[in-house]
C-alpha cells in the first residue's frame, strides 16, 4: 500500500485514484452511474414505454396496437363500476392483511427481541427465515388443499360442527397474511431490538404499568419498523394474482391486467397505472411516517 | 404467559401449512387425499429421477447466482454513494431502489419483457430473465450495505486516507472488509429471492427452459406430478438450511440479526427494513 | 430524524415530472415503428421446400396434445426435440405467439383469425404434408383455418363441449345446460358448478338461449347484436353466484372435482377420462361419450399452425404431418377423448368403435357442435353491429365481477 507511494512510481490504478480524489462529484457519478444508469434508463423507461400505451388503443381482430392518442380506456376504467370494485377490493384486503400481519408478527417480535436468550433468538430467527425457502407456489398450493371440501380444514373442524371457510374472499386474506407474515415480523423485530433496555427500565421506574410502557414507548419507537414492513406486506397483497386465482373466484387488480394483457396491451396498461400510483402514494406516505429512517 | 402463548400461535400458523407439504410429500395416494391413506418415499425417488425438475433446479442456480452478483455490484455501489456523500437527490436513490420490488411483479414483468421483445429485438432468454432478477435485487443489498455503513464510522477511511491511501486502497483495505459480511448475507437473500420468483420470470423466460418455480407451475396442477412437486419442495427447504444459517451465523457476527426474504420480494437488513 | 441536503421531496416531483413528460411525447408522436407486425393475411409466403431438421422444435399446446407417448417417438424419428408449452386459454396462447419464441400452435378458432390478422403465422404449404391428403373432407378448407383462400394449418381433431356431474351429487342425470345456466335450475348446485374462466362461455350462454329463447333470434352464438349479447351475459351474471370455481386450466377443475369442491360444469373429455382413472365418480352428457347436451354444444376444431419467421421450421413441418399420422392421430384422439382429423386413423384406433362413438364420420352431427369463433363486429349477413372480442372480453370481466 503506501510501499507504492515510498517508490515514488504510480500504477495505472493509483493515477485514476487520483483523478477521483477531492473531486466528490466525481466519484457520486462514477458511483451511481452503473445502478442509477440500470434504474432510471433500464426499469423506468422500460416502465414509460409499456404505461405510454395507456394512451392507446387496439385494433379487436389483430390485436395490433393503434398509437393515437385517446383517453378511451381511462374512460372505460372510470365509467364502468366492476373496476372500481375490484380495485376497491385488492386495496382492501392489501390493508387488512397488513393490519393482521402486524398485529400476529408485533408479539413474536417483540418476544425476539426482549425477551429470548441469545439461543432462543437465533433459533427464532432461523424458524422464521426457513419457511421464506419454500415455494410460494407450493404453499399457496397446500392452503388450496387445506381449504377444500374434502380437506385437512374441513376435516378437523367437523367433529366440532364448524366448516372452513372454503374459497373466496377469507381465504384469499388468511393466505396472503400467512404468505408475508415473516416479512413483516423481520423488521419489526429489527426495530424493536435497537430500542435501548434502558428506555424500557426508565419507564418501569418512573412506575408505569406494562402497558403504558407498551403503548407510550414501546409502540411510538417501533412504529417506523411496523411501517417499514407494512410497505410489503401491502405492496404483495396489492400487485398478486396467483393466490386469488387459486384460492378464489374472484379478481384482483392483477388478475385484470393479466387477462388483457394479451389482446389488449393499452387498456392492461392504463390499469396498470392504477395499482402504481397507489403504491407510490403508500411509500411517500410510509416515508412521511418514518420507515425510510435510520435511527 | 399471554406473550408466550401469543409467539407459540404464530409459528404454529407460521409452520402447519408446512407440516402439511411435508405429509403429502410421503403421502400415498396420488390425488394427494386427506387423511393420507398411507406413506411412501416413492415422490422423493422420482424427484431426483426427474430430468426436467433437476434442469429446472440448475437453471435457477445459475439465473440467482448471475442476478445476485450483479445486483451485489449495483447495489454496493449505490449504497457508497448515499451512506458516504452528499448531493442533489440523494434521498431518491432510496425511494428508486425499492420501486422494483414494490410495484406489482406483473407490471415490471410485462414491461421489462416488451422492452427486450419490442424495443430492443432481443429474444427472451435466461440473460432477460437475470436482468429482471437483478433489478429487484438490487434494493436487498443496497439496504444490508447502507445500514452496514452508517454503523461504521467514516472516520477510519478518514484515517486511511491520511495515512495516504488512495480511493481504491481505502476501498480495498478499509471499507469492503467492514461491509463484506453485509454484502454475502445481502447476496445471499437476493439469490433466495431470486430463486422462488415466479410472476416476472414468466414473462421474461424463452420457451425452452425452465426455473424451478416455472417448473413447478407447470406440475402443480397435473395430478400425477403433484406429488413430486410436494417432494422436490421439501428437499429445497432442506438444501436452504444451509444458506439461511449462513446468512444468520454472519449477520450476527456483527451484533445485530439478519432478516430475511425469499420470494415476492422483502427485504430485510441487520438494522431496520427500508433505508 | 436530521434533515438532509437538497429537497428530497422536489427531487423526486421532478423525476416523475420529467418521466410523465417523456411518456406524454411518446403517446403524442404515436409514430415510428409498429411494435406488432403489421395486418395481412396472405403477404407472408409459406416454405416451398422442406429442408432437414433444425434439431428441435417449440410448441404452445392444450394440455393433452403434446404427450411423451407420441412426442418421444418423433424425437427419435426426426431429431426434433419437443419444447412443449401448454395453455389454458387462447389468449394465452395469443399472448405466447406475440413473444416470437414458439414455431407453432394448437389454435381454436378463437384464435386463429387473430394471429392470422396479426401477422403473427405464415401460411402452410399442405404440399409438404402428406397426411394432409386423407384428413376428413369436412376439416379442410374451413372458415377457421383458411383465410381468403389460403390454408393457415393442419386440422388437429374436434370435439364438444362435455356438461360433466358428479353421479352421487347431482341426480337426476341432467341431459340439458339448463342444470348450470336456468337460475331456477341451477340454484340447486349453489356453489357446485364450474364454469369454463373464457369468454367462450358466452357463446355456451347464447347457445343455450338459442333453444331456450327463440324470439331473440341467435343463429350463430359468436355473432351476436347488442340485446343478444346482453341476454347472454345477463345469463352469465345470474350465474356468478351459483359458480364454486372458474377453471382456466385443465387439472385445476380436475383438482376441484377429485376435491368434491365442485359437482357439474362444462368440461372437455381429457378432464373426464382423468378424473375416471382417479375413480371419481363423474359422469358426462349424458351416459355415453360424445353424445350433446338437447341444445347442443359450444365446442372446437382445432388447427396446427406454423409461426412466421419460425426459428425451426422443417421440424415444425415434420411435427404437423406427424401429428396427423394415422397411428398417431388415433394415439392422440383416444388419449384426449376427441374425434381425429385424420380419415385413416379410425383403422388404427384401439377401440373399435372410437370413431362411430365420436362422430368421427358424421358431418351432420358437427352442425350441432358451434366451433369456437373468434367474435367479429362483421355479422357475416351484411350488418356491421355485432359484438366484437374486446366487448367479449370486458363482459366477462364484468361478468366475473
């Protein structure tokens, strides 16, 4: 290392080191032209070019796209009400899986990061992060076999008189919350665990009660982390399409864009738009709430 | 306790639906009845017999390792410059990363896929199919590197740089062997996200192949490979105990706990989910 | 929570300001290339000579037609190699030619006009095919395989619709689609009938309503005027909440069956045979195969066709005459459960009896079976006002709900 600068001679390496040194501008460009160059040129154009067909129509015999502009597939989105109720729909249960997974994962993650031996925490964090390998697809499957007539469900609740709740809507909400669960227990532990013991034993002290500790310092400093792993349990419930379709008979914002996708690019295009713009107003609203932070 | 008891529930729901897959992997009746009228490790034979499973599993191996490496490449370099700099819309480099993950897989996989196809003639292949992989990886590592980072002070390349090393020297000697851990157990989640991704690969794979997951839709509904489909399951959540203990054993070498991601996209890091 | 340089905030209005304004000029310009090839049906050529085999081979099938029983022998045959993908629907498959990566495709008739006017297949030279020549007489040269005179593929073989029960659920035996579209009726199977996930299925409505409700005057069920169209989806949407499951491939109705999750809905005979082996006690319209429904059926005839610009087209053309092969075409249509496109394959058949049970040889029963058509705004009798696939295709979205 410094050797190189003893002998007074400057490899190739070392003369570019020099370029870069001082110059900050420089070296933020050199940086981020490789990722931002992917991202911004790659993905968003590539995003550009399949929304700006939103503002197209498709010839229905060849299916061959007609580059005038229009605003007739807006208007059919607006207009007939089956999509604002399959969009209402998706958003819904995007928001009532999240509420379920953060009120299941919160105990398990608090229990994680307070509470477990430095073994039992380490097992905890294996237990969860191993069922993230298997399969989506084989999972989603298996909740298809549990919920059906002749299945494990139904069979271990008839001896007490009650059925499962077969397919449909309950059972798209109980698999996605099992499907994104650990993605929000994650977080949430991560950001419980960096909550000092010592703001914890100060509360005790100062005599409140476990539940005031819970609601008054527990919960505000590890909301930002709740937050930060509502982002994919919403943002997963919103976008997918296979677990309605193999638990459900019903549609989802994803299912439509599927079926149009094929004959009908602009109007797929222009529902598209939808599920985004809600997606980018959750994480400027996640963002707002601090999930965004480090502490 | 009431917190016990609560933990206790949640992994029971967390596991059962597993312990199931793992029943009808042996089960055998071959339209998968319940209760299973009887056991048999006749599934895992054929699953290791199966050329197409097995093609479908190497192929995956090697669109994760060729995603997460690139997505190691891009994401560490972003991560240097917002954890180590300031300038003009740095706060939107965060924000930008997690847009692939975030929007929904079929919008990225139409799109990613007409650009190829229509744009730039080029015919979908396991390189388009990286490429999408990748775009979606790169938030994964980038948030492991940044929280990495703003934990270790940036006084040591200061010092470095004093004791006259230059930018690639600091880099090398100073800054990678602090980050390194980060990097593998960030590189190690993409590749677990990568491998079970199923949406945008569909829409981004050639005709004549297969990833595991591709395969595995293609079984699910066939009644007579189902089973297998149970079968080769299990033995991937087998295989995965390694890499998952890897990713924690060094995470925690650093004080704090990795999380974890392996399909649709979630990403963890040792010191908060988002950045 | 320290606040950072720069506007975080500005940065990214800016970003996605300069992005809607790159995609504003885009939609505006609306010029350049075309990203779909453009219409015309007879402006590609078909191959003139058949040269040696490229080595393999990419196909977008029905589930059943491609089977290694009858693949892996062409393999050794040709040194093909079968790259088969399979479907669930034909926009599905309309969706895969697009991609350009397959050679050829298993295409209903509600898919073939399409390709055809998207220019996405080329025309087929039956020169080169030489089992060609004693395909059934009634198969060549129809409406949804040869456009303005020229053939655009090989017949593969047709069938009907099936209306398939459960025999210990549904009883009696129904010999009518009134048990799964009569409100009145099929209230009594609430939350047991499969329906087909297409809009094909309004065609099976319209079908239905041509016997049922004669005064609306359907003649042709994929041809249909505004009040037909909506008597035939007002059917759909009394429908919806009786249905437990929309099938859109064909081992998930077989999984929903086999699961008692459902009890009688529209099906194909390659769900029936399997769902038979599995000793599910299934029943079809009524107890012998191949019979219809009294007010007949929706159902296909379906046509191989080669890709423009197909990467392997020599075994593409090799696969088309195999297919109809008599000893194969027999293989295909007893293991699928429909009746052969190819004359000589009734010889060949392991039943006996196979063509006579399937109406192999009876035009006559094939004007009850409504092909699937891909709907036009083109009524076919000078009037302009029919439904077209896009109108098909919101309805049943709306429909589904």
């Amino acid at each position: 290392m410094a050797s190189e600068a003893v002998a007074g001679r400057r490899s190739a390496g070392h003369r570019l080191a020099d370029l870069f040194h001082g110059r900050e501008r420089l070296q933020v460009g050199a940086l981020l032209a490789g990722p931002v160059g992917w991202l911004v040129i790659g993905y968003l154009g590539s995003l550009a070019l399949l929304l700006v067909a939103a503002f197209w129509s498709v010839d229905p015999l060849s299916g061959s796209t007609i580059k005038e502009f229009t605003f007739e597939n807006f208007e059919s989105l607006v207009n007939e009400p089956v999509y604002r109720d399959i969009v209402w729909r998706t958003v819904r249960t995007a928001l009532l899986v999240t509420l379920t997974d953060a009120v299941i994962a919160f105990p398990i993650a608090f229990y994680m990061a307070k509470l477990a031996s430095r073994r039992g925490k380490a097992l905890l964090v294996i237990g969860i992060l191993l069922p993230l390998w298997s399969s989506y697809l084989v999972k989603v499957y298996a909740w298809r076999t549990l919920l059906s007539a002749n299945g494990a469900i139904n069979w271990a609740l008839d001896p007490i008189g009650l059925s499962g709740p077969g397919y449909g809507q309950t059972a798209v909400w109980l698999v996605m919350s099992y499907l994104w669960l650990p993605y929000m227990i994650l977080p949430i532990y991560a950001g419980l665990e960096r909550i000092p013991n010592s703001l914890i034993s100060a509360s005790e002290d100062l005599g409140a009660s476990p539940f005031t500790t819970f609601r008054r310092v527990i919960l505000p400093l590890g909301f930002p982390a709740v937050v930060a792993g509502s982002i994919f349990t919403f943002s997963l419930t919103l976008g997918d399409y296979i677990t309605p379709r193999l638990v459900s008979n019903d549609q989802f914002i994803g299912n439509v864009i599927f079926s149009n996708v094929a004959n009908n690019q602009p109007f797929a295009a222009a529902l598209a738009i939808v599920p985004i713009v809600v997606t980018i107003a959750y994480l400027l609203v996640a963002r707002r709430l601090g999930a965004f932070e480090h502490v | 306790m009431l917190l016990r008891a609560a933990v206790v529930a949640g992994l029971a729901f967390i596991y059962v639906p597993l312990v199931v897959i793992v029943i009808y992997a042996f089960n055998s009746s071959k339209i998968l009845e319940w209760p299973p009228p009887g056991f048999t490790t006749h599934w895992f034979s054929q699953a290791f017999e199966n050329e197409a499973a097995r093609e479908a599993f190497f192929t995956s191996l090697k669109a994760g390792v060729a995603a997460s490496a690139i997505a190691l490449v891009l994401g560490t370099l972003a991560s240097l410059a917002v954890a180590r700099h300031r300038f003009f819309g740095r706060e939107t480099i965060s924000f930008l990363v997690i847009l692939p993950i975030a929007l929904p897989g079929i919008v990225t996989g139409v799109a990613i896929s007409n650009t190829f196809t229509q744009v730039l003639d080029v015919p979908l292949s396991l390189f388009t199919v990286v490429v999408g992989h990748a775009t979606f990886c790169i938030v994964i590592v980038y948030n492991n590197a940044v929280a990495r980072l703003r934990r270790l002070s940036g006084s040591f390349e200061e010092a470095s740089a004093d004791l006259g090393a230059h930018t690639w020297q600091t880099f090398r000697y100073v800054t990678f062997p602090g980050m390194r851990s980060a990097l593998i157990a960030g590189g190690l989640l993409a590749f677990a996200l990568s491998f079970d991704e199923i949406i945008v690969t569909n829409f981004t794979i050639g005709a004549g192949e297969q990833t595991l997951p591709i395969w595995i839709y293609s079984n699910l509904f066939r009644p007579h490979e189902l089973p297998i489909v149970n079968a080769v399951a299990v033995l991937v959540i087998l295989i995965s105990i390694i890499p998952v203990y890897l990713a924690h054993r060094l995470g925690a070498e650093e004080g704090g706990a990795t999380g974890g991601r392996g399909a649709g996209g979630g990403v963890e890091t040792e010191a908060t989910a988002v950045p | 929570m320290r606040r950072r340089d720069g506007n975080p905030a500005r940065t990214a209005w800016l970003v996605v300001a300069g992005l809607v304004v790159f995609m504003l000029a885009l939609a505006g310009c609306g010029g350049g290339s075309d990203d779909t090839t453009g219409a015309g049906g007879s402006s590609s050529e078909a191959l003139q000579k058949l040269g040696k085999g490229e080595g393999e081979v990419s196909l977008i099938s029905w589930a059943g037609y491609v089977e290694p029983d009858w693949s892996k022998p062409f393999e050794q045959k040709t040194g093909c190699k079968v790259n088969n993908k399979e479907a669930g629907t034909s926009d599905e498959m309309v969706e895969l030619m697009k991609t350009g990566q397959y050679d050829g495709v298993s295409a209903s008739g509600n898919a073939t006009a399409r390709l055809v006017a998207a220019g996405l297949v080329a025309p087929v030279n039956t020169d080169l095919v030489p089992n060609y020549e004693t395909v059934f007489s009634d198969l060549k040269d129809q409406p949804y395989n040869t456009f303005e005179d020229v053939n655009y593929g090989i017949p593969h073989g047709r069938g009907a619709n099936l209306l398939m029960w459960n025999g210990n659920d549904v009883k009696p035996a129904p010999n009518s689609w009134e048990v799964t579209l009569d409100p009145k009726v099929a209230a009594k199977y609430k939350g047991k009938i499969s329906q087909y996930d297409d809009p094909m299925s309004i065609a099976e409505a319209a079908v239905y309503l041509k016997t049922h409700q004669p005064d609306l005057g359907i003649e042709n069920p994929y041809e249909l005027n505004q009040e037909q169209f909506d008597a035939a989806v007002g059917l759909l949407e009394e429908q919806k909440p009786l249905v437990g499951e929309y099938w859109s491939e064909a081992a998930k109705q077989i999984s929903a069956f086999a699961g008692g999750d459902v009890a009688v809905g529209t099906t194909w005979q390659y769900q029936y045979f399997a769902l038979e082996e599995e000793g599910v006690p299934v029943q079809a319209s009524p107890a012998s195969q191949g019979f219809l429904p009294k007010e007949g059926a929706t159902g296909w005839s379906d046509t191989w066709m080669i890709a423009k610009d197909a990467k392997h087209p020599n075994c593409m053309y090799e696969w088309m005459n195999w297919i109809i092969e008599p000893k194969v075409n027999a293989e295909v249509a007893e293991w699928f459960g429909e009746a052969p496109a190819q004359e000589l394959s009734c010889k060949e058949t392991e039943n006996k009896n196979f063509c006579a049970e399937y109406h192999a040889e009876e035009p006559d029963f094939w004007k009850r079976v409504y092909y699937w058509e891909t709907p036009l705004a083109d009524c076919g009798n000078g009037e302009e006002n029919c439904m077209d696939y896009n109108d098909w295709v919101k309805a049943w979205t709306t429909i589904k709900g």
